[in-house]
C-alpha cells in the first residue's frame, strides 16, 4: 500500500523547512543529486544508499538549527543507531534530484528517532519513508542520558 504523497509547502519563509500539507507536519529539507557511485547496474539508486541519504538528512537538520553532530561528538556523546526501518515505493536514478525530508520524532531518556521521507524532486514521487532511532552513549559506550543540545532540538523544532 502506498502512504499518502509528502505535499511540502515553505513554512515560515524560511526554505530549509516545509510543512506538509497533507498531514501538517513539519519537515526540514535538504537537497541532493545522485551520484553514479550510489547505483546499481541499472543506474536505480541501491537499496542501502538511502541509510546514507537518511544521514546526510540528519546531519543538515542538526547543523541547520545550530547543534552540529560534530559539536555533540566532541562534547562527549555518541549516537549510535539501533534500530532503522525503511518502506521503499520508487526508484531514484542516476542524477536525479531528491529531496530530503526529516524532523525529530522520539526523544525518551537515552533514546532518540528521526523520521524520513525522500521524493524525487522534479516528480515530488516517494522514493522511501523510514526512521533511524539511536541509544546515547559515552565515549566508553555506556548508555547515558541524551545531552541537552540534543534534547533542545526536540524542543526547538517546529510544530
């Protein structure tokens, strides 16, 4: 079954988000084009590829609204990812445009998810939807709370 489409219209004048009209969430937006390295032998992106489209994703929301991964990492806390999940409906190709649609979704005491949803942009078709959720851990890899920059964006973030 196919979900609904993404329909993103700019939130707030503000082009890095949208909020889809569909269902009234908001979504920051990163664009990027498909790089002949990210396909298969039939010029469709491969099926992992789209893990890593989900961190590109990540790390331009987080840069974005001021608490750059790599600040957090440096302060002490990792996030592992534990558990992803991905519904795949159509190809992407060979330099295609997408776009890439995240926000922060559950944020518990040692654990966070974002949500995703990538589209080619010239169709605006669902590529994928999917979510990575991540366990806060020290450098030593012991589970701790998640760090307050991280918890802000949680608070931070659109409705």
């Amino acid at each position: 079954m196919r979900p609904k489409p993404i329909v993103p219209l700019q939130f707030d004048g503000d082009k890095r988000y949208v909020r889809d009209e569909t269902d009234g969430l908001v979504w920051h937006c990163s664009q990027l084009r498909t790089l002949y390295a990210d396909t298969d032998r039939s010029q469709v992106v491969y099926h992992a590829n789209f893990l890593r489209y989900f961190e590109f994703g990540r790390a331009s929301l987080m840069r974005d609204t001021g608490y750059p991964y790599k600040i957090i990492e440096e302060s002490g806390t990792i996030y592992p990812i534990i558990e992803i999940g991905v519904s795949y409906y159509n190809p992407v190709y060979y330099d295609d445009s997408m776009c890439i649609y995240t926000r922060p979704s559950l944020l518990e005491r040692v654990k966070l998810r974002f949500d995703y949803v990538i589209t080619r942009e010239a169709t605006r078709a669902m590529a994928c939807k999917g979510f990575t959720r991540h366990c806060a851990v020290n450098t030593a890899g012991v589970p701790v709370a998640v760090d307050d920059k991280t918890a802000q964006l949680w608070k931070i973030f659109p409705k």
